[in-house]
C-alpha cells in the first residue's frame, strides 16, 4: 500500500509470515494469542494458547487468506492490524455486546499490535485508516471497529488491543450501536454503502 507519513503497509502473505513473527515476538503477543481471539471460540482459543494458536493463524496464511496489514516505517514493523470479512471472526457473532447491527455485509478491524516505539504516537489511527483502504479495494461498502470506550480518561495498553474509539473517530469512523458503555460498534461508510 502506498505510503503515508513515511509508512507503507502489506498484506500478511507467505512471503511476510518472519516479519509478523517478528513483531508479534516468541509470546505471541498478549498472551499466545497470535490474533486468534476472535476466529476461535473460548474453548478452542485456551487449548491452543502459545504455539497452537500461532500455527493456526500460519495455515490461515499459507492458505492464502490475508488475515490483516503489518506497517513498516523503511524497514522496521511498526504495527500489526487484523481486518477482514465480518464472517472470518465466528466471536463476534456470538457476542451479545458486537453481534450484527443489521444484515449488511461489512469488513472488520478487530485487533492491533503495535511495536513498543510507535506506541501513542497515532499508529492506531493510521492502521485503522490502512485498513478501510484495503477494505475498500476488496469490494468493502461498510467497515467495522469494536473498540473500547474508556469511562476513565486512560485504559491500559493490554486491554486496548481492539483500539480506543477515539482512534477510530479520528479515522473517521461513527457509532452505529452502543449494547454497553464501554464497548461501542462504530462503522465507516464508503461511497455506496448506505447508512
């Protein structure tokens, strides 16, 4: 993807599987998690923790689905964000808090991995803008964030992985239904997606 502010962001292929290794580090980022939270139910997701997990995101890769974006500034990753068909992340379905708004087919940012020195400086804003576009080049109408949405001034970074809402409605994005205080589904519309 062409660069903005002195970042460039590519698809998770094959070809870039060490990079992602890389920034996600031998933890797996939080936890094991290796952004399998929202494709696995509960069960599936604390039984494969750590290495289980990690191979279950590389056969997604290898299978040639491209489960998200890795920004690089140059050279160096810089972050991480998972976006793609609502029906790829079974969880939120699930949810009583995210499920489906109405029966339009919509694209999902559900998750962020940011490298410890692009941390508070804006990179969730911009993956969340990374992703709209590849979203959109894709045949995306309407795209969706599940954020938190802090009733104190500040969350933690750990419980941030979904990002803030204040990022998302920097990116542009608006609430379209709030099940809980703290836990907003905001949509971006693209030209054609209705409102």
């Amino acid at each position: 993807m062409k660069p903005a502010d002195g970042f460039t962001y590519s698809p998770l292929t094959p070809e870039r599987w060490q990079d992602f290794e890389s920034l996600f580090g031998p933890r797996g980022a939080v936890g094991g998690c290796w952004c399998m939270w929202w494709r696995l139910t509960r069960s599936e997701f604390s039984a494969k923790q750590g290495e289980g997990n990690r191979l279950a995101m590389k056969a997604i890769v290898d299978a040639g689905e491209i489960p998200g974006l890795l920004a690089y500034q140059g050279s160096r990753l810089a972050g991480w964000v998972s976006v793609a068909p609502r029906e790829h992340f079974p969880v939120l379905q699930r949810s009583p808090i995210l499920k489906p708004v109405d029966d339009q087919p919509v694209w999902s940012v559900v998750c962020f991995f940011i490298a410890k020195p692009y941390r508070r400086q804006g990179m969730t804003t911009r993956l969340i803008k990374a992703a709209v576009e590849h979203a959109s080049q894709h045949g995306a109408k309407i795209v969706e964030g599940y954020p938190i949405k802090p009733l104190k001034d500040e969350a933690p970074d750990i419980y941030a992985f979904t990002g803030l809402a204040s990022s998302f409605i920097k990116a542009g994005f608006e609430e379209a239904a709030s099940r809980s205080p703290t836990r907003p589904i905001m949509r971006y519309y693209l030209q054609g997606g209705g409102r």
